[in-house]
C-alpha cells in the first residue's frame, strides 16, 4: 500500500486549490431581494455573472467597464426598456431579460453588444425588433423573442446571418413566408414556431438541404394547422431532422408508404380520427418517419384517449363510403 507524506499532502491541497480556482466564476448575485435599483458600486469589477432576477427594477445602465462580464440575467423584473450594456459590449456573451416590461429595443445599444450569443427577451411588450447597424462581427446564435406583441416578424440579415436557434412562439407571423424568415436566418438548426397563426405547414422543400449532418427540430405547435400536405412531407428525407407538429387540428394522415421520409416527424396532442384512414399506418412499419408511440386517438368515442398502438387494426373502420388517401 502506498501511502503519502505530509510533503505530498501539501502538494496536493495546493494544486487542488489551483485547480478549483480555474473553475470559480466572479459572480453577483442578488435575486429576489426586492431591489428597485441597481448599486453598482457593489458590484466587483472582475464580476463575470451578474443575477438579479425576481426584483423591482426599471432600468439598467452599467456607468463602467467590468471586463470579464460575460452573463447578464435580470428576468422577473420591472424594465421598461432595453438595458444600456455599452460598456461590456466586446464581452458579454449572455443577455436574459425575459418576463419584464420592455416595449422598446434600442437599435444602437443592441448593435454595441458585438460578442452577444444568447438573447432572451421573451414575454416582454416589444412591438418591434431592430436589426443591427454595426459593422460587427455578430454572434449571435440564440434569440428569443417569443410572446411578444410584434407587429411585423423580425427578418435581421445582418443580426439573423450567424443564428442557428430561433423562437418565435406567439408572435403571429401574418403575411410573413417562410422562404423570406429561411432567407434572413440562414444558419437555422432549430425553428420554434409556437402559436403563429400558421394555418398550414410550411413547404420543408424551401429549408436548406444541410450536408454537415447537423441535427435539426423544426418546432410547429398551437397552430390551427387541419391538413398534413403529402408534397411538403416528403422533403423530410434527412434523418437527422426532429419534426413537431403538435396541438394542432390535425384528425387524419394521409397514406406515405410510397414517400422516403427519414425524419423523425412527432404528431402529438392532434385530436386523431383513428378509422380506416389509418389502417396503411398500421402496416407500415415505423418506415414513414411517423413516431406512432406518440398519438393518441380521440374519435370514434369508443377509442377516445386510446393510444394509437394499442389499437387493433380491425378496430380502424369507416362507416359507409369514404375515399381512402
């Protein structure tokens, strides 16, 4: 048995500390303490997180640089307009500022955030979102804008060209197409498209045709969506694509034994008619892409809340004539 001596004791606690101090992040942290303001005094200037989440406060403007500041998070507050971060513009990678009262977003305090990766600004009352004007580079990889009363769907070419997660729950996309949002994000590896007003699924013909094996979720839910389109399911050939359609008005699927569709495509919480429209479902085999472990039938009443797995496939009838697609 080896056994160790006060000297490689020693030794060892000292490299240990060294080590746990590579891995301390410089962090203040005041949440829920019901602030109105910020003291920045308090704050240390080799800070690298600020949280002040859960307070009162209305506004933001750091007067000083802290240079190593790279994570912001002040959501549950009060804020009525976007925080004047200039001076950490070249650092700050993090900016969560979702559930507070902006209506506002200055272009110019934006467009200084040059090193930004993550925005959140969800649940907010911005009515317009900018495009930066800076020449940059951007960062930017993640936005958030999500149940915001947006007027127009922010297309940002120069923003949008380096973001791969986009979300735009609830914020009704109006005229807006697809082809145009693609166009403005073309770096896309997710798309939340969350209670939009979407009446139809979009054309996935017009989503890029990645060769980098990216994995991709295209997020479509709470939408009045009441037909799948057989030419728009058969682009999803790529299986490293992730389809939600769900809480949608989708009760039927049209027959895709003859289309080679490779994604993962999830079909959950559709109020799903499981009769004979369903029986070639039953005989595919997963080879449609169809995650059948996911639905859930909800007529006739006799199958309501009955997953659709557990149902034999002589239960899966039509009543007089129908047409079979």
């Amino acid at each position: 048995m080896r056994f160790w001596t006060a000297s490689m004791f020693i030794a060892f606690l000292f490299i240990h500390a060294a080590w746990r101090q590579t891995l301390a992040v410089v962090k203040y942290s005041k949440p829920d303490q019901g602030l109105t303001e910020l003291d920045y005094s308090l704050i240390p200037s080799d800070v690298e997180e600020v949280k002040v989440n859960g307070n009162e406060i209305s506004s933001i403007s750091l007067p000083r640089d802290f240079p190593n500041m790279v994570k912001f998070l002040a959501y549950d507050n009060a804020l009525v307009e976007f925080p004047d971060l200039t001076f950490v513009g070249d650092t700050l990678v993090t900016l969560r500022l979702l559930r507070n009262l902006i209506s506002t977003v200055s272009q110019s305090r934006l467009s200084a955030l040059t090193r930004l990766e993550d925005l959140n600004l969800a649940k907010n009352y911005i009515s317009a979102f900018p495009d930066v004007t800076g020449a940059g580079p951007y960062h930017m990889q993640k936005l958030v804008l999500s149940d915001n009363p947006l007027l127009t769907t922010p297309l940002l070419p120069n923003l949008g060209r380096t973001v791969d997660y986009v979300a735009l729950g609830g914020v009704d996309l109006g005229t807006t197409t697809m082809e145009s949002i693609l166009a403005a994000y073309p770096m896309l590896t997710f798309y939340g498209f969350i209670g939009n007003g979407m009446d139809n699924i979009p054309n996935f013909w017009h989503f890029p045709r990645r060769e980098d094996n990216v994995p991709t979720t295209i997020r479509i839910g709470r939408n009045p969506i009441k037909k799948l389109g057989r030419h728009s399911l058969a682009a999803l050939s790529n299986p490293n694509w992730h389809v939600e359609i769900t809480r949608c008005e989708i009760e039927t699927i049209p027959n895709l034994l003859d289309l080679s569709i490779s994604a993962i495509v999830d079909l959950s919480e559709n109020p799903l008619i499981c009769d004979c429209r369903l029986k070639w479902l039953k005989v595919a085999l997963n080879n449609t892409g169809i995650d059948t472990s996911t639905l859930i039938c909800s007529q006739p009443p006799h199958l309501n809340q009955t997953a659709f797995d557990d149902v034999p496939v002589h239960e899966l009838k039509c009543e007089g004539n129908m047409y079979i697609v």
